[in-house]
C-alpha cells in the first residue's frame, strides 16, 4: 500500500507517482487541476463527428472506409489539458523543463512535481519521445517529445523528425500498454513548421500506424487548439479516413 502523500508540499516525484498509481480513478479526479475534465467518452469519434457534420463534397480517397479505424480517431478542439486520456503528448523543448503555450499549459496543469521528474530525464532530442506521470491532469501519463524548429518550408529531414515525433510517441504508447491518447499540433506554434503539412504528416501516420495496431489502442485524439488547425484537419481527415 502507497503512504498517503500531500501532492501540495511533497517534493518526491517517484512517492507521488506511486500513491496515484494505487489511487482508483475515481480517488485520482480529487487531485485533478480542474473539476471540468473531459471524459473520453465525451469525445466523438471520428466517425461519429463525420456523420454529425456531412459535407456535400465527395472525396475521393485512396483508402479503403474502415470504421473500426474511423473509431479509433477523434478530432477535437480545445485545451488538451482538460482531457481525461491515458495520455496527453507534450510539445516539449530539448531541456524538457516547461517553456510557454501548450508545455507552459501542461506544466502549470500537472503542478511542480512534474518538473521534478522532467529533470530525471535528462533532455530529449529533436524527434524522441520520454513518458512521465500527469500529476495533477486528468491525463495519467505525459509524453514529451521536441519537434523540429522550421523556418520557411520543411527539409526532408525535419519532416522525418516530425514524423518520428508521432511514431515514437505511439511506440510508448504501446510500451506502457495505454489505450488512449491525445496529440497536440506538435511543432506547429512557436517552433514554425506549417500547419497544413504537418497535419498531412499525422493524419498519414496515424492511418499507417493504426492499420497495424488498431487492436492494442481505442483512440487517438487529434487535439487543435486553434479554428485554423480544426478547418485544416476537417478537410483532411475524409482522405485518410473516410466514412461510407
Ligand atoms: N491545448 C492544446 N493545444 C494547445 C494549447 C493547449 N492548451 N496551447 C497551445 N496549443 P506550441 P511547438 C497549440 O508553440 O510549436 C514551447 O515554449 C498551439 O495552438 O505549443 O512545438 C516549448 O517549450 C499549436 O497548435 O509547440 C517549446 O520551446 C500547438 O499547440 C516550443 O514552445 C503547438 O504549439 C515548442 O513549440
């Protein structure tokens, strides 16, 4: 049995993380940041939300409908924070101790404790991917990962990196055995790749990698923050996962 531990005062990440671990999740939602956290369920899938908002435009896609995959998707727009997943996925700097927007957010959500163990980590380079524990978020696990920087358009390798910062994110995924988990629109604010390709990126990696794991997860959330990003992915998401 975990010792009851003041997530306020301590200071010692490793006895947190293990007396929220043995908490149920209805004990854990006492220590949430925030009393308006969204549930997964609460989250449309994708071929829910296709279904709600039809379009009259017929796309043509080069995929085959799946609607187990179009299940397994969600796009939603708002604070990634606020979400009750197994995981949210950081878009982190190489130092891993908190910057501003969506790592300032997440830092301040989780609390101080999620520093304390960000330092344990010792950086991350440009494309990897760390896990760390959620502290006070509605999230269970946090996973760091550090896009690329752009200015202008994107080389091949800085695609590859973002890339890589999707796939191994998933592989972590999997190596904790989580079953749901929320993306921001990595390296798409401060550090300036173009939106447009970089939801090309993850909508394609995502129906890549979910047609060969779709029985070891039940969702992966597509989080914008910004009406821009939610247009972007809305016209995007019927070539790669289309609904009959
Ligand atoms: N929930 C979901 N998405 C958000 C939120 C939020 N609460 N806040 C912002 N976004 P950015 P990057 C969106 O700049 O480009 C930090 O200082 C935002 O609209 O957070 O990878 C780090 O420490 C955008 O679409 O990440 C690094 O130094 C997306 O999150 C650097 O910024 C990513 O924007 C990383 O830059």
């Amino acid at each position: 049995m975990a010792a009851k531990v003041d997530l306020k005062t301590s200071s010692d990440w490793k006895e947190a993380k293990a007396f929220l671990n043995y908490l149920s999740d209805q004990q854990r939602e006492e220590h949430f940041f925030c009393q308006d956290f969204i549930t997964l369920k609460k989250i449309p899938t994708w071929k829910d939300s296709e279904v709600n908002e039809a379009t009259d435009e017929v796309v043509k896609s080069r995929y085959q409908v799946d609607n187990v995959l179009n299940e397994k998707i969600s796009l939603f727009r708002g604070d990634i924070t606020k979400l009750q997943v197994d995981a949210i996925v950081n878009a982190a700097n190489s130092s891993l101790m908190g910057g501003g927007s969506v790592d300032g957010c997440i830092h301040l959500a989780a609390g101080h404790l999620l520093k304390e163990e960000c330092r344990t980590l010792h950086r991350c380079e440009t494309g990897k991917a760390k896990i760390t524990g959620g502290y006070h978020l509605p999230a269970k696990y946090v996973i760091h990962t550090v896009g690329p920087v752009v200015q202008g358009d994107p080389n091949p390798s800085q695609v590859q990196e973002l890339r890589s910062c999707y796939l191994n994110s998933l592989q972590l995924v999997l190596d904790n055995s989580l079953r749901s988990v929320a993306f921001p629109c990595i390296s798409t604010g401060v550090f300036g790749y173009p939106s447009e390709p970089a939801a090309e990126i993850v909508v394609g990696t995502f129906r890549e990698w979910l047609e060969k794991h779709k029985n070891k997860v039940d969702r992966l959330v597509i989080c914008v923050f910004l009406e821009k990003d939610e247009k972007i992915y809305r016209k995007l998401l019927p070539y790669y996962f289309p609904v009959a």
